[in-house]
C-alpha cells in the first residue's frame, strides 16, 4: 500500500508535483537521523526536508538507503548553504550533498537564504538552473526569499523558482511574499509552521477552540490552517507520538470562521533572522 494516497500532492509551475505534508530534520543530530527518519518513513511519510548546514544528509540517505521504499515514492529537498553561493562552489556543493544522501538526484534543491551582501544569489540560481537540466535536481527553489529578491531573479534570470520556503505560522504571515509567490506561480512552503515554540501559540484560544471542537491537538488545528492555506508543510519532531499525530491531519477541516480567526493573529512576529540579515 502507497501509504502517501492519504497527503495531497502540491502541482509545482514546472510540471512536478510535492506531497503537501512532509517532514523536516532541521537541528536533528546526525547521530539520531537515522532513527528518527526511520520512524517517519513507518508512520507514512514520504517527503523529507534537509540541508547541507544541517548536518545530517548522511542520516537521512541511510534512512532512506534501509527503508525498502522506491525512490519515486520519495521525495526529498536538500539546500545549498550561503558560503557556498557562485556558480563552481554551487555545483561542487551540490555534488557533496547528492555524495551524503547516497542519491543519484534530489527532488528539489534550494538556495537557503538570499544572502544580499554577497550578491551572489543570481549567478547562484543560474547554477541551480543547469543543475536542473542535467536532471539531477527535478525541481529548483529558494528559502527564504523576500519580494525584492524574487523580482531579481524573474528579471534577470530564465527559471521561475517552484517554491520559496519562508518563516510562516499565524503570528508571521508574510502577506506580501505569499502573494507574490501566489501571483507567479511560486508554492509557498512553510518553515517553524508552529511558531518553534517562540510564542504560545498552541494556548491560544482561536487554536484550542478549534482543537476542542473537532477533537484534535492544537498542532494539527494549526498544521491544518496551513493546508488549507495551500501551503506544505514539514513540521518537525523527534517523538514518534508527535510525527504520528502530525501525520494525521486529513480527516476533519477547519469551518470559514476557524481559519479566518487564525489568520487574524497575523501580528508580524517574526522568530527567526530577517533574511537581509543573515550573511
């Protein structure tokens, strides 16, 4: 049984599709990777978030090498770090992350953080545009991208990204990055979807109303406001409990007024860096 029937699959603007839902290993220990990866592929997930900075691509590739799973069930996104930014250093960057995966390709392959003081992200994209044609990334994308930072690219190189992965969870919404996104066809994907404990947003009353109507958890009523978004998530945890109860969130939907009261907690909080900042 493909157990991945049960998560909508996204529709990139370059003809490929992503699991909506997926899982990400984001300061995981390598040591623990396996494991925790390992878990994951047994509750069902089939889309794994990582990176080079992570430190545990090796992890996730044995994971993966173990699980019995064929590869086009998978899907599996690695990021290029921002010292790695020009055209030579992103191809060799992208040769070692696909080495510690023990893969032939990765599903999607993004540039991290812009880096402005580099200027460096559009000759970095233009590598990331012929490493998508020797076919050894399906799809290519940015993180944490800003408007002015997308209109670079659209303006000055020949590849529309097929996602940009930016903070996003209700108290930061970015309003004006999801709809430039919306507008040309850019899948939003939602990194910290639960605020990373910044903020109690799991005591709020517009997400425990909710939970306690439809008999869930605070985290899926807000795993679940991003669905409906449109947005992909890969929420992330060590508990097997937890990645279980992430996993299933495709069995009841939020009514009109729960999502509009989510999304009115919009309140510009920021958790992580400004992308301007991170150099």
């Amino acid at each position: 049984m493909n157990l991945m029937t049960s998560v909508p699959r996204i529709q990139l603007n370059d003809g490929n599709s992503i699991p909506q839902l997926g899982f990400g290993v984001f300061k995981v220990d390598l040591n623990e990777t396996e494991r925790i990866v390992t878990d994951a592929l047994d509750v069902g997930y089939r889309h794994f978030d990582t990176a080079r900075i992570y430190g545990n691509e090796q992890g996730v590739g044995r994971a993966i090498a173990n699980a019995g799973v064929p590869r086009e069930e998978l899907f599996v996104t690695t990021k290029i770090w921002n010292d790695d930014h020009g055209t030579q250093s992103a191809f060799d960057a992208f040769d070692a992350s696909l080495e510690r995966l023990g893969l032939d390709y990765v599903d999607l392959y993004l540039i991290h953080w812009p880096t402005p003081a580099q200027d460096r992200y559009v000759e970095t994209w233009r590598a990331l545009e012929a490493i998508r044609e020797s076919g050894r990334a399906r799809s290519i994308g940015v993180s944490n991208f800003l408007v002015p930072h997308l209109e670079r690219l659209l303006d000055e190189t020949a590849v529309v990204p097929a996602i940009d992965q930016i903070e996003l969870h209700p108290a930061h919404q970015q309003p004006a990055t999801a709809a430039f996104a919306a507008e040309h066809g850019i899948a939003v994907e939602a990194w910290g979807p639960l605020g990373q404990g910044k903020y109690p947003l799991l005591e709020l009353p517009e997400i425990v109303g909710p939970a306690e109507a439809h008999g869930t958890s605070p985290a899926q009523v807000v795993l679940r406001w991003h669905l409906q978004r449109g947005y992909i998530v890969f929420p992330k945890t060590t508990s097997r409990a937890r990645m279980q109860q992430n996993f299933d969130v495709f069995d009841f939907e939020l009514g009109d007024d729960e999502m509009q009261a989510i999304t009115e907690l919009e309140r510009e909080r920021r958790g992580g860096s400004h992308p301007d900042a991170v150099n």
